[in-house]
C-alpha cells in the first residue's frame, strides 16, 4: 500500500472478504480500489510476497493504463504518439 501512494495513486477503498470466519490464517480476499493522483497514463505492478519469507515474489501482475478519457474520432492517442515517435 505504502508503494502505491509513493507511485502517485490515492487509495479509495480497501476492503477485505473472509470466507473462513472462525480459522485463523484462513485465506481473504482483499479489494484495493486506487486512483492516480496526477498523470493520467502509467504502469501499475503488484507483488504477492509472504511477509515471513525473504525470498522473492510468489506472483506478480504489471498492468499499462490509460486513464485519458474517451477518444476523439480519427487517430487513437496510442496512434498518434507511435506517428509521432516513428517521425
């Protein structure tokens, strides 16, 4: 979490799910609902680690977003910049 606000995104929800009420350590499933506070474009990649082991990531996602808003008719802005980078 504390990765996430120092990549520029704000937290706007956490929610956990427990199916196994009464056991302890039983498994959850966490709803992290976050935001980017000033650029509209990036990359957003998540780690699933257990806290005890020093070893290296169990899984990992990387998602590229694009949060601009809608596209305007002719070009796609990813069309555009690949004109623009290619001149």
């Amino acid at each position: 979490m504390a990765d996430l606000a120092a990549s520029g995104f704000a937290i706007v929800g956490d929610v956990r799910e427990a199916h196994d009420t009464k056991g302890v350590g039983a498994p959850v499933i966490r709803r992290v609902t976050a935001a980017p506070q000033d650029a509209p474009r990036g990359r957003l990649e998540v780690e699933q680690r257990r806290p005890w082991a020093r070893d290296g990531a169990i899984a990992s996602l990387a998602l590229d977003f694009d949060l601009t808003g809608p596209e305007r008719t002719g070009y796609s802005r990813a069309e555009l910049r690949r004109i623009l980078e290619a001149a």
